[in-house]
C-alpha cells in the first residue's frame, strides 16, 4: 500500500474542561480543612481577594489598607462564597439549588460580624487598678507585672500563659543526675533517652549500642539496670515481660509464681487457662489472683506524658428534627470560607495602569476570584442538595437507628437530583454529617444490598453488621454462636445471607472466633467472682 498524504473532515464530540471547570471540580472533593488551606493560599496570591471578617479599615492608622477608598467612599464588594448569586450551570455539576433560602449580601455581612472579644473584660491596666499612691511601691509592682507580662495588649492570649505538656523524655531527662554519677555515665544515659519510644520502650541491641557508643558492655547493662529505676516504673523495658516484671518489683510483687507467669504470656494473650495453669503449677483461685494483679499493670507507662494533638471531625452539614416531623438540613457556616471580591480596589489601581501586562494581570486576578466566589458558592449549593437527598432516603437511619438503614447507592442519589455519579462521589468524599445520633461521613449511607429470604425488601449491608453485632453481644459462655447459628439466626429474621459473608463482617468488626470468645466469657466470669 503507498503512503500518501491527504485531507479528511471529520466530526467529532469531546469533552474539553477549562482551567476554571477544572478547579470548580477539585474545589468539590475537598474536606473543609483543605479547601481552608486553598483558600489562604489564594487570598495571598491574589490582591483583590480578601476575609470577609476584614472589612473595616485596619487598626494600624500608619498601615494602609485595600478597602480605604478615596473620598471615604465604602469600598463595593461581591456576593460571598455561601451567598445565592446568580451561576449557570456547569458539566458535572447540575443545577442551582432552587429550592434553597435565598440570602442576601446583607445578611451574609451580618453574618460575618464577628462577636466581642472575650479578653476585652481584662483590659485594664493594674495601675488603674491599684494607684501608685505616695509611701507604697504597689503602682511601682503593677507596672512592672503589666510591663513583664504585657497583660492587657492586643497580641496577648490566655493560651500564652498556659504550660506546655511535659514530655517523657524531658521528664526522665531531669531525673537522669539522681542515679547516674560519672560524666560518662549521664552522656550514655541521655543518648538511651533519646532513644525510648512513645510507649517508654528502648529496642536498640546493647552490643550494638556500645560499639556505636565505644562503651563496654558491662558499662552500657549497668546505666540501662539504673534508668530501668526511673519514674514511672517500666520505662527502658525491652519486652512487654520486662516492662511488667519492672512494675511488679517495684511493688515487691515479683516471686518465682509471678515470674512462670511472665515468662508464659502467649497463652494468657490466647486465653488459656488451662495450659497457663499447669505452666505455672498453681490451682485456679491463686491463677486467677495472678491474673488480676497483671491486669492491674501499665503495659505502656510511657503514654502518660505528652499529649498528642488529635484533629476532631467538623461536620459539613446538620441534621435537625423540624417540628412538623421531618428534617432540617442546613450547612455549616463555620466550614464555609467567606471570601468577597474588592471591586473598588480594582478600578481604583486599574486606573493608575498603564502598562498593558500589569492590566492583564489585574483583569486574571478578577477573573479568578470571580470563578473562585462563583466555585465556593457552587460546591456549597451541591454539598445541600445531596446531603438532603440522602436525608430522604434514609428518613428510617434518622428516625429509628442503623437497624433501619436502607440500601444505597451514588446512581441513585445521582438519578434523584439530576447529576452525575462522579460528583455525588466527589460530593460524599471526606464531608460530614451531624446529627442526633452522631457524626458519619456522608459514604456511610452508601450500602450494598443484601437480598431478603422472604423475597422482600433488601436489606443494608450495615444494618447486617448492626444484627451481628447484637447477636454476639448478647451471648453467655454457654451459648456462644457460631458462624453458622448466626447464619440461621439471621434467616429467622428474614436475612438470606452465607456463612463466609458473616465471617467476613466479623472479621471486619474486629471480632473473634466462637472458640475465641468461649474463652474469654469462661476467664471474665472466673474473674467476675472473685
């Protein structure tokens, strides 16, 4: 075949998303703690950006500000990112939510008044309080207190004269000088500080340990028997054995008994009581004594110092009873960034421009914080309209609990409010839902179907979970179900399902097996008598 050259016209439909569509998108799969941090970064690249909070002129009269326009004329600004400002309809997305509240700009202004200082009360200068009066240097005292502390200044907080949290290694570093002596002795012992981990463990090989160190070994057992000392009883213990035989001798609780008992903790971990007790050769009041006495213990003594700065969930949305017995769905304010548009500012250095790229690069900047208020009040007008959505179909979940949770799925929520099924995921993905019956990510309603035995309505996978649970938690150490009683079980409640689903649920749930549980009901009631 010869190869020629030639012109074709062809037809053809693609999808081709703008830069603007493209971040309209991504905008709508981020959490709130993401989309604050896109925020801030926007707000810093793009001038006419700016807080809502920020609308007064600043407290620093030598700073000048953006919204101070000539003449004393109040600054125009845009609608914010939660207001109901006109938006057409983008790919991907669907419509407005008609049926929403329609704010004014007004009303999202008073909204974003923020409330007095509380530290204001606290304003007052000790000289005030107490008059340097002649005789006394109390006014002298104050002055100096308020001048120390700067108590009363703006950029002062409570939080600044708050401790920190003591960490475990500060605190076996203070104690370090009350057991070593020697120089070489306090070098060694802080290097093995800085090597225990959160729980107060220390994994490094001793031989390794002196040679990275060039210290005997003989030198390197003798520091750690010393640290191994320290408060609280248990640090610097290379074992779980180890870190409870430190506790029970710190007690004087450690015998040859106590020692069997350490030295076979694989089958107290496994629950048996039977092959524990011939290992330690003990009859089963003093065995269950023992057991107590090791429950008693710390096994991570070293959690107890520092604190660890857990994130807690902000819900996206609330669920609220309304009065005529449905639901209140309404967004978050506090998770909605308010970003407003600086018009004013806008024409003002527009019109001292000459330069044409500095005009286009003021033009972009509108242009873009134009899409982005357009972008934010998008995300939030979809966010409602699916969290709704979902309100309505699991009406039975808010009413009556998990047991009534429905089957779901992202086509038909998609379906219901005319969009597609890749923005409801998006919508779903690390947003949350509060109401009464806690806070769930928004994907914990989307459950597979489980068919029903009576050829009935399905049955929500969760709501399974919900019934195994129960079942397991209402057993006694002589009726522990199998997977196979819990199987029929089911099918009595009209549940068709298989025995290796059920096992499937429980492993995820994080349960054991029926022999697994046989044995821990039959060691929690021995130990419930004594």
């Amino acid at each position: 075949m010869a190869l020629t050259t030639k012109l074709e016209l062809r037809q053809s439909q693609q999808l081709v998303m703008t830069p603007q569509l493209q971040q309209a998108i991504r905008l709508l799969q981020l959490s709130n703690l993401e989309l604050s941090q896109f925020v801030e970064t926007e707000l810093e690249r793009n001038p006419l950006l700016e807080r809502a909070e920020n609308e007064g002129p600043s407290d620093d009269p030598g700073e000048p500000s953006r919204n101070d326009s000539p003449g004393g004329e109040a600054p125009e600004i845009e609608a914010s990112a939660t207001s109901d400002s006109g938006s057409g309809d983008m790919d991907g997305y669907g419509s407005a939510n008609d049926g929403g509240e329609q704010g004014s700009d007004e009303a999202w202004l008073d909204m974003a008044k923020t409330s007095p200082d509380p530290e204001s009360a606290f304003d007052t200068e000790y000289d005030n309080v107490y008059p340097d009066t002649a005789g006394s240097d109390l006014g002298n005292w104050a002055s100096v207190r308020t001048r120390d502390h700067s108590f009363g200044d703006e950029d002062s907080s409570l939080e600044s004269f708050v401790s920190a949290d003591l960490s475990l290694k500060d605190h076996l570093s203070a104690q370090i000088p009350l057991v070593l002596q020697t120089p070489a002795e306090r070098l060694v012992g802080q290097y093995m500080v800085d090597l225990v981990d959160e729980s107060g463990y220390i994994s490094s090989d001793l031989d390794q340990l002196a040679e990275r160190l060039g210290a005997s070994e003989a030198m390197i057992t003798d520091v750690l028997a010393k640290l191994q000392t320290l408060d609280p009883p248990g640090v610097f213990a290379r074992s779980l054995k180890e870190c409870l035989a430190l506790q029970l001798k710190e007690q004087n609780r450690y015998d040859p008994l106590i020692a069997k008992l350490l030295d076979n903790l694989h089958l107290l971990a496994k629950r048996d009581l039977a092959g524990l007790r011939r290992a330690v050769d003990v009859d089963m009041d003093e065995l269950t004594d023992m057991i107590q006495e090791i429950k008693g213990l710390n096994p991570k003594p070293g959690l107890g110092f520092g604190s660890v700065q857990v994130q807690p969930v902000v819900p996206d949305v609330f669920v609220r009873p309304a009065q005529d017995g449905s639901w209140h769905v309404e967004l978050n304010s506090e998770t909605l960034p308010r970003v407003l548009v600086n018009r004013s500012y806008y024409t003002r250095v527009s019109g001292k421009t000459a330069s044409d790229k500095d005009k286009g690069y003021l033009l972009e900047c509108l242009q873009t914080a134009n899409w982005l208020v357009k972008s934010l009040d998008q995300r939030a007008r979809t966010i409602l309209r699916v969290a709704e959505e979902i309100v309505r179909q699991q009406d039975s979940f808010f009413t009556h609990g998990v047991q009534h949770l429905r089957p779901l799925n992202l086509k038909t929520v998609a379906d219901a409010i005319h969009m597609h099924e890749s923005t409801v995921s998006r919508v779903t993905s690390n947003k949350y839902l509060a109401c009464t019956r806690g806070i769930f990510e928004l994907k914990y309603f989307f459950t597979s179907a489980i068919a029903n035995a009576d050829d009935g309505e399905a049955h929500s996978s969760e709501a399974v979970r919900f019934r195994i649970k129960q079942l397991i938690d209402a057993e006694t150490a002589c009726s522990i179900l199998s997977d196979d009683k819990i199987v029929e079980r089911l099918k009595t409640d009209g549940i068709d399902i298989a025995r290796r689903t059920v096992a499937k649920y429980r492993e995820a749930m994080r349960i054991p097996s029926s022999v697994q549980r046989r044995r821990d009901k039959e060691m929690y009631e021995r130990l419930g008598r004594v």
